[in-house]
C-alpha cells in the first residue's frame, strides 16, 4: 500500500523495526498471560521476511538465477532463440519473410491477465459462493476454500476420462461446469442455469483480466499487412469460439484466420500432439509454419522437434510482474493477512488511474492512505446488506470524498446489493441547538468536558445562540464581560445564575426549538424521516452528530434507528441511545485491540484530507430559488480554500484515481472488508508509526479550521516557546516543558521522525508500546 510502486525494499526497514517492537510486545504479554495484542490475522516475522525480501530481488538477479538453472538441466538439446516484446516486432518479422502462416500461442504471448490462471479460478469461485448465499441454508454454506478445492477435484476427474477415451489430459470445460454446479445446486433446470451463471462469470473475468500484450496489436497488423495467415494455437479448456470472444475483447480477433485449442482437438501442444493436427488442417508442411509463444516446452521445443520454426517470448519485465503476482497469491493463499498486499500488487501491476507522481507528495499521500478509505466504503456496502439498510447518508464534510469513492466503487459488478446513497449537510454546531433539553449544567457539560477553554461569547456560538439577545440576558445576571473566561462554571455565580434564570430558559427553548424545526424540515427534505433504519457514514471518531441527531429526535416517531459507520470509533463513555449503534471499521477501541489504538496516533490526517471544501453548516434557511425547500447555511474559512487548492485537492485526486483502479480490478480479487482489513490496518500503520522523512515534513505544511469548540486553526509543528523553556530555571524544567510540547503535538511520530536520529522512531515505537501494555 506504499505510494510508490516498488514497494517491498522501500517498505523493509520500517517493516523490520516494526516486526521488532510487535515481536517484543508479543512475548511479553505471552509471559505475563495476558491476552494478545490485536485479533485479526497476523504473519510471522518470517514470513513477512520471505515475501517482502523476495518481491525486493532485483529482475536481474532473478533471471540470472534462471538461466543458471537452465543450464543445470540436462536432456535439452534444442537451443530456443528468444526475444522481449521491446523487440519482438523487429526480429519476427525479419525472421518470418519466408513463411505465409504464423501461428502464436495466446496467453502471455498475445494476452497477459492481471492476475494468474490459478487466482482467476479462486475469484470465480467466490462469485459461486455469493450466488449460493442467495439460495442455501447458511448450515449448508461451503466455505470459498470447499468450493475452489471442488473445482480441483472435478478438473482431475474430468481429465482423466478425456485420457481413458485416447484424449490428452484436458478438462471440459462445459461438463467441468455442470459437475461443479451440481455439487451444490443438483436439481434441474437449477443446476443448468447455475453452470450458464458460471461460464458467464468466467468469461467475464476473463475479460476483466485480460489485456493486450506490449506490441501485439501493431506487431499482427504489421504481419497482415505483409499478407500472413496468422493462426491461433493454444492449451486450454476453453473452446476456440470462447477465445475467439476473448481475443475479440482485447481488440485481436480480427487479426486471425484460424484458431486451434486443445479441449476442441483432444490434443495438446506440451504433449507434441497437436501441432501435427494443426499441420494437417492447415496443409502444411513444418518448414512452412512459424511459431511464436512463452512457453519453453510446448510453443518451442515441441514445435522445433517436429521441424517448425519457433521464437521465444521471454520478456524481463513481464517475468518480474507475473513473479510478483505468483508470490503475493501464494502469500494470500497461505494467510488471509496479506490480502491487503495482493490488491496493492495486482493494482501497482495494471494501474490505469494512479499515476507515479513522485515530486507530487500530496499526490502520493492520497495513493498511500486510499486503501483504508477503499476499504472503509466496502465496509459500509456490505455492512448496509447484513443491517438490511437500503438508505445510507454520508456526513459533511469529511463524508462527501467517502461519497464519491462509494460513487466509483458501487458499480464495479463486487456487490449483490448497493444501499443509496445521500449527502447530508450536518455538522455539530448545526444539531447541538436542536439536541439540547435545557440550558442547564447537565447539559452544557457533555459540551464542556470536551472544550473546557470556554467564555460566555464562545459557548454562544458554539451553541449557535444569538449572541446580542443572551449577553444581553446575561448582563442582567451579573455576568457583565462576555470575553472573560469561565474557569470554573460550577463556582462561577454569574454563570450559574445565568444558566438558572426563568427568562434566559424561555429564550432557549424558543431558539431550540426553532433550531430543532428547521432540522426535521431538513431531514424531511433529504428523505431520511419516515424510514425504518439508515446508516451515517462519516471518518470518526466519537459520532457527535448521530449523539445529536437521537438526541433531537429519539421522541420523533418518524425517526429511523440510526447505525453509525465509521473509519475509527472512540467512544466517550456515554451510553448509547435505544436506537442508535456505532461500528469502527479500521479502529473500535471498545475491542480494546492495541493495534488499533495505534491507528488513532495520527486521526487529524484523515480528516484533514476528506474535508470537502465547501464550507461548515451552521443553520439551515430558505432556499431563495424555492422558498419551501430548506438550504444550509455555510461558512468557509480562506485557510480552508487555500489548504484545498494547494494540498488537499490533489490528495483527494490520489485517492480517487486509486479507487478507479480498484473498482476496475475488484471483480478479479473479491476480497470482503473484512479480509483487507488486517493488511490495510498493518500498511497505514507503517505510514502512522513510521513515517518516510517526506511525509513527515509535508505534515507541518498543513493546518486544520477548527470550526467547532475553539474556533482556530490548528498547526502541526512542534510548539516550543523559547519563553517558557528560558523561565523553567533548569535544564530538568526545560526538558520538562519541551516534553509537554511534544505530548501535545497532534503527530509525536511524525515529530521523532523529523529529528533525523537513525532509529528514533523504532526507539519511540517501542517506549510508546511499552507504555500502553503497561
């Protein structure tokens, strides 16, 4: 999930301090018998190790290993000529100006797939099991790994009867299909109708996989053009019409006169049967026919045995992609926990959106942190089908950039059923008025405990009460300075009195329920009055506004039980309301998981970087265009608009071209939330606890309004007064305060980071854990 696309030795030393401080961790609660650190599927350091440090080897090195091993085998006397697709135009057509028929093998040779043949066949079964989910009892369930290895099974069993009838040992597809079907769904027209679902799923994948390889289509043009007869010649189970529709798909059909596949003939090329066949319908002598294709045996040695020209297709960098792929799947295969890191590989590997912008760090910010917003809104898709939600409204104005990654990904063919989607323009100070029962000290402290710095002007506006006609209320009570602060509002009499005055109540229940009035007549508006349940999907963290919203209206008859999604949960110690719920994707620290908690290290990025930029709501009016109908009154602050246009904008654009390419490529991975959540929490954390020197010195670029509690906006440097360092009177009272200042910093990691001190940040990641288990 790193920014830049080679990820495993760029992400290796942090990864390796990391391991260290989790391994430490893990042995100390072992010992002490306390429960385990987090709950979601780990890797060994081990096998971190071996995927990590095997993706890093450098394509040299893994093809001079290759041909080393080459040259160890025996028994191979024919010398294959080969070349990569950078040159294969020149040198084919230079090598085939004596021959009128030029046959080509089809996959890696005319196509390459974004992921490999074996991890196509898992995706499909997992679209059977969604589909069987619609139609079994969930006793009767089989797991994804029952239905894959069925598929194993049947595909040896079909075989061997193709070799007991004189064939070679290919697998029919079709009845390969109807078997398959059968196991689960085995009455008819049911178990037809579910093998036609999988042929269609199959197909549809394949195309979602498949693309041209480099040169290809230029390379056949340039061979018609000379007057070729270019023929197709392959092993697979699929049929010569099925891959004609592919290649017709990949825009290459048209180029071929004739196709040959080896379930269609009984013969395959790796045995050396089929290109006899091939000759014989072409009526061909073999020094008449040229073949092109990937594989050593059966595109080269096999042909060349028989009398048939052949070049190789042996292209470095295709090598390089395709390992990286064989050694992600089997990693995911093995361990669910790198489910995350196959996305990330198969998504580096075909990235059509995201672009390598490597002087553009906001940019590569927004790539680094998408999986976990991408995860997030899968999250709240599939969630929304469990909760049987059919509304879901996402909250200004962190909620808008969720809103347009739902937008992409809601019709990328993953999800069975997809709730709608709303925005809905709310915000604290839009709903506190309206969720309030008095002016009283009970309940102007559930607002005090969280910002105590409070004068009597600003506990107004944050109250969105009318300041001329409550200072005015309050002069009468003694509280004569509306800017003095109010340090101690239990002992303050002034503001006691204030709180307690009959006059200053009627004045608030009169603002609060005008205030509570335009609010229904907003959620009327926007249709969330009247269902039965809906969702609030917004990036945390404590759920202020679903507090507000069951507040206001937990009487309401008309009001739906509300279901908050969140990318982090911290709960504030309040019981929840009768009909409201709360859920954490990445972060519930009621799980009391210690790697979740370390996701919360760094929570003002995630808002900072999905802020819409379209200004806070305060209140809601009359739309001048359509009296009747409500409008949001909003206020934007010119720090906000400059953060936008200068960072935040391009973050956003990172993190929705990553959402394309992952919405394009979704059908061929099929991973549940709840499956990337482990390797997407694993990746944000390196970002979280270990920052790259860049990432670091950008934060300190960046600022956050604070529209809400204490009106300011927020830096992120560290915050040393010379001042006060200089009045500590010693050097044990100097660092003391420089100690207060880093505690209070919003990123401590990203402040070690900055220090330069080799390891800091493995030294602070360790204290700071041992801190937290203890």
């Amino acid at each position: 999930m790193n920014a830049r696309r080679e990820p495993a030795a760029a992400a290796l030393l942090p990864s390796l301090q990391r391991w260290a401080v989790e391994a430490a961790r893990d042995l100390y609660l072992m010992q002490k018998g306390a429960p385990a650190a987090t709950k979601q599927p780990r890797a060994s350091a081990a096998e971190r190790m071996s995927v990590l440090t095997s993706e890093a080897l450098p394509p040299e090195l893994v093809e001079g290993l290759s041909q080393a091993s080459r040259l160890l085998r025996t028994g191979d006397a024919i010398t294959v000529e080969s070349a990569p697709f950078a040159t294969l135009q020149e040198r084919l057509l230079t090598l085939t100006a004596g021959y009128d028929v030029v046959g080509f093998d089809v996959f890696n040779t005319l196509v390459v797939r974004s992921v490999e043949g074996e991890w196509l066949k898992t995706a499909v079964a997992r679209g059977f099991v969604s589909r069987l989910q619609e139609l079994l009892h969930p006793e009767r369930m089989p797991t994804v790994a029952e239905v894959r290895q069925r598929r194993f099974v049947l595909e040896m069993e079909v075989a061997a009867e193709q070799v007991a009838q004189g064939r070679d040992n290919e697998v029919d597809f079709e009845e390969l299909l109807r078997r398959w079907a059968g196991s689960w769904v085995p009455v008819e027209p049911h178990r037809s109708r579910m093998a036609a679902e999988l042929r269609a799923l199959e197909m549809e994948l394949e195309k979602c996989a498949l693309r041209p390889a480099p040169g290809i289509p230029e390379l056949l043009a340039a061979l018609k053009a000379q007057g070729k007869r270019l023929i197709f010649v392959s092993d697979m189970y699929l049929s010569a019409p099925l891959l004609r529709e592919l290649l017709r798909h990949c825009g290459l059909e048209q180029y071929f006169d004739a196709g040959y596949v080896s379930i269609d003939e009984g013969l395959r090329k790796a045995t050396g049967r089929l290109f006899p066949r091939v000759l014989e319908r072409e009526g061909l002598q073999p020094g008449q026919l040229f073949f092109v294709g990937d594989d050593e045996n059966a595109d080269n040695v096999q042909p060349r045995r028989l009398g048939i020209a052949t070049l190789k297709v042996e292209d470095p960098d295709e090598k390089q992609r395709r390992r990286r792929l064989e050694i992600a799947q089997k990693a995911v295969e093995q361990n669910p926990y790198w489910a995350a890191h196959y996305v990330d590989v198969v998504l580096g590997n075909e990235a059509r959106h995201v672009r390598d912008y490597e002087d553009d760090p906001s940019y590569q910010l927004g790539r680094t942190l998408a999986p976990g917003l991408v995860a997030f809104v899968v999250d709240v898709i599939e969630r929304s089908e469990k909760l049987g939600i059919d509304h879901v409204y996402f909250l200004a104005r962190e909620g808008l950039t969720l809103l347009k990654v739902f937008a992409i990904l809601k019709d990328s063919g993953l999800f069975r059923r997809v709730p709608k989607a709303h925005y809905l323009f709310v915000s604290r100070a839009s709903t506190i008025l309206a969720s309030m029962r008095e002016l009283s000290w009970e309940e102007v402290h559930r607002f005090w405990r969280q910002y105590s710095r409070q004068s009597l002007r600003g506990l107004l506006k944050n109250l969105s009460l009318p300041q001329d006609e409550f200072i005015r209320l309050a002069a009468e009570c003694g509280l004569t300075d509306p800017d003095r602060p109010i340090v101690e509002p239990t002992k303050d009499e002034g503001f006691q009195r204030f709180l307690a005055s009959r006059r200053v109540r009627v004045a608030f229940h009169h603002r609060r329920d005008e205030a509570r009035a335009a609010l229904t007549r907003y959620l009327e508006y926007r249709g969330l009055m009247g269902l039965k349940r809906t969702a609030l999907v917004d990036i945390g963290w404590k759920g202020s506004m679903q507090d507000n919203l069951m507040r206001a209206f937990e009487h309401a008859p008309r009001f739906p039980e509300l279901h908050g999604f969140y990318l982090a949960y911290v709960p504030d110690g309040q019981p929840l309301a009768k009909k409201s719920f709360k859920y954490g994707y990445l972060s519930d620290l009621r799980r009391r998981d210690l790697e979740e908690a370390d996701f919360l290290r760094n929570t003002a990025i995630f808002e900072m970087i999905t802020t819409a930029n379209h200004g806070s709501t305060l209140r809601y009016g009359q739309n001048p265009w359509a009296p009747r109908l409500p409008m949001p009154e909003l206020v934007h602050h010119e720090q906000e608009k400059d953060n936008a246009a200068r960072f935040f904008r391009r973050v956003q654009e990172g993190i929705y071209d990553y959402a394309r390419d992952y919405a394009r490529l979704s059908p061929l991975l099929r991973f549940t939330a709840d499956e990337l959540k482990p390797g997407t929490l694993q990746e944000l954390l390196r970002y979280t606890r270990y920052p790259t020197d860049e990432e670091a010195h950008e934060f300190l670029k960046y600022s956050h309004v604070e529209s809400f509690g204490v009106h300011e906006i927020t830096t992120f440097g560290l915050k040393l007064e010379l001042k006060k360092l200089t009045q500590a009177g010693s050097v044990k009272g100097a660092l003391k305060e420089a100690w207060k200042a880093f505690e209070t910093n919003s990123w401590r990691d990203g402040v070690v980071r900055r220090s330069g001190l080799p390891l800091a940040n493995l030294a602070y990641d360790a204290w700071f854990t041992w801190r937290a288990i203890r």
